[in-house]
C-alpha cells in the first residue's frame, strides 16, 4: 500500500481547519468593531454635537430717506397750438420765421383786405348817420313833436347800424392771426403771397417755459405721490434738471392700469427741447430706512428677494425688500427692524429658522459697510 505523503496531510488539515472557522461567522467581528463603536457614540450620552453655522452679522444703522419712484418718460411742451387761417385770402404779411419768439396777441400772419376794409369805413359811416337821427328824434320827442313809435324806430336803426360795423369789423379781424399765448414757432406751414382757405394751417407755437416730463405711475406707487412733491428729471443727453410735480392723474391707464403724472421745470431759455426721453424720479416723504450694500440680498426659500438677519434667539428670520431707493451708495430698504442683526457673510448657506452662531462680521467687511452708510441720510 502506498504511503501518503506528509504535505498532503497538512493542506488537508489547513483546508478542513479554514472551512471550519468560516462556518463558524466569528470573522464578521474583525474591522467592524470600530465603525459600530462610532456609529453608536454620537448617541451616547454627553456625546458632542455638530457645530452650529458661523455667519457675519451687523447691526442696522436707520437713516431717514425719501422714497424714490422712478419712471421712464418724455419732455413735453406747457402749451402747444397749430395755428390755422380763419379766412379765405391771399396772406399779405408773414412776420415770424422758425425759431421765433412771439408775445401773447403778436401777429403772426395777416391776409389781404380785399374790401373788408372799405365794409367797415361804411358801416361807422351809417352808424354815426343813424345817430345823428336819434339824436334829433329825442330832441322833437321832449318837444312832444313825434311819437313814441318813431323815437322806437330811430333807436332801433341805431342798433342795427352798430351791430352792421361790428359784423364788418369781425370780418376783418379774421384776416389776421395772433398768437394765442407766448411761446416760439415750431413750424410754418405757408409762404407769404399764398392764398388758404379757412381751417388750413399755418404754423404751430410751442411754450416751452416750464417744459413738462411727462410719465406713468404704478397703482402700487400712487399712494406716495401727490402735486408739488420735488422730482428728478435726468435727460438722454445726461442733463439733470429739478422740477415739482403738478398733476397726478385720477383716471388710470386702460392696458397698464398706470396713472399719468406731469413734472413741471423751469425752462427760461428754451434749452430743454419737448419729446426728449427722459428719467422721472419723484421723491416721496422720508421715511425709517437702513442703508446695505447689494451682495446682502438673497432669495428665501419661497423664491423671495430679501436679507436675512438672526433675532436675539439666533435664530435666522427672513425679511422682503422693501425697495426705498437704488442709490450709487447701495440698496436704501425700509421695514427692517432695530432688534435684530443683519447677516452680511454666510447668508447664502443657512435658511430660515436654523440656529446659528452670528460673529461680527470681520474688519474689511465693516470698514465697508461703514463707507457705506457714512453720512447719514442720502
């Protein structure tokens, strides 16, 4: 018989051995010990925590300033007039040309007489002889020398002869065209020794002293803005201008439910052209407001613009925009409470209602904030 070789005996008793202990699952212990031990210690008491959140914080510095409602609009002349022929006629004086600047009642066109004239020298002439015949009717009237029926018919002649002149004396007058008001010819629309008709026109006057910023306001805004609040006009060209509020319309806009407002400013020298685009600011009255840098706005978790500050529980709250004015300085927000501490660095990280633990913000950011709100009341 054979004789088994030692080897082989011995990786027989290692494999029945490894077999053994591998049904016996106590490998399952070995490396795991560990990780249960650590799963298990956050919840054994007196365990630590996780850190609360560190978040920048400064307090709110209130100032008073005037809410600002800005519009996009346009320039527009106090009073505007096309001027148009009042009677038919060849036009015999044309005294005015572009750019001219008139008085109230000046001539700006007259037509020829044609014989309107030589009407009204006669129609004085049958007045003063009418006259001169009731004059003579009451002299024999006192003297008891005609009836009351003839003194009648005499008045009545005198009557019908002045109301003759005045007729003729219109007539007349409608051959020449006045200015309406003071102002300056914008355009002209005939040439002297051309004949029109009645209606036609003939030159357009434009009073530019104030000139108008014509805008719309938000049913939202109309409530803070009332005739004489100051304004802000900024032109296309870049001038800006000062003007006072002077009509705030009380029929809204039928498409854009907007109301029309009207600035007036002062314009002497007729430097400010009407139909130019224009930046209308109205400045309401001031109110409580807190002056921040723009990158403290964030979004809630509603989708929201607004800042986000930690009441004294530290306890994150959320607060609207209310939208004062957009100075170059930063965003001017009214509604936000004394009490509480903005958050000027993490706010992008936490939402409301977490805990947190609010630090001052740090040297650089302050320094900041403080160029910021220097001053005071914009």
């Amino acid at each position: 018989m054979p004789k088994i070789k030692f080897h082989k005996i011995a990786a027989v008793a290692v494999l029945l051995a490894t077999v053994a202990w591998v049904a016996t699952g106590e490998f399952s212990s070995v490396g795991s010990a560990a990780s249960e031990a650590a799963t298990a210690a956050p919840s054994a008491p007196g365990a630590e925590t996780s850190p609360l959140r560190t978040v920048g914080v400064i307090k709110p510095v209130q100032i008073e300033h005037s809410r600002a409602i800005r519009m996009s609009g346009y320039t527009d002349a106090d009073q505007r007039a096309v001027l148009a022929a009042r009677a038919a006629g060849v036009i015999e004086e044309l005294p005015i040309k572009l750019g001219t600047v008139v008085e109230r009642n000046d001539v700006i066109m007259k037509l020829e007489a044609e014989g309107k004239e030589a009407a009204v020298e006669s129609a004085r002439q049958t007045l003063a002889q009418r006259q001169t015949e009731l004059d003579a009717a009451q002299k024999l009237a006192r003297q008891g020398s005609i009836s009351k029926q003839q003194l009648d018919s005499a008045t009545t002649a005198v009557a019908a002869a002045r109301s003759q002149l005045e007729a003729a004396e219109a007539e007349l007058n409608r051959n020449i065209l006045r200015a309406p008001f003071s102002g300056t010819i914008d355009k002209i629309d005939v040439e002297l020794g051309t004949a029109v008709q009645p209606g036609a026109p003939v030159a357009t006057i434009l009073n530019l002293d104030p000139i108008l910023a014509r805008g719309e306001v938000s049913e939202r805004d109309l409530g803070f803005v009332a005739p004489g609040d100051k304004a802000e006009v900024r032109l296309v060209n870049g001038m800006e201008v000062e003007g006072e509020l002077r009509h705030v319309s009380r029929d809204a806009t039928t498409t854009t439910r907007t109301f029309r407002v009207e600035v007036a400013i002062a314009n002497p020298e007729g430097n400010i052209p009407a139909g130019m685009t224009a930046e209308i600011t109205l400045r309401a009255d001031p109110v409580p407001s807190t002056l921040l840098p723009r990158s403290v706005v964030t979004l809630s978790a509603e989708g929201d613009l607004g800042i986000r500050a930690v009441d004294g529980a530290n306890e994150v709250v959320f607060f609207p925009i209310d939208l004062v004015d957009d100075t170059p300085r930063g965003l001017v927000l009214g509604g936000i409470p004394n009490d509480v501490r903005i958050i000027v660095a993490g706010q992008e990280m936490i939402s409301e209602g977490d805990v947190v633990n609010p630090v001052d913000a740090d040297p650089e950011t302050i320094k900041k904030l403080v160029e910021v709100t220097a001053g005071g009341a914009l």
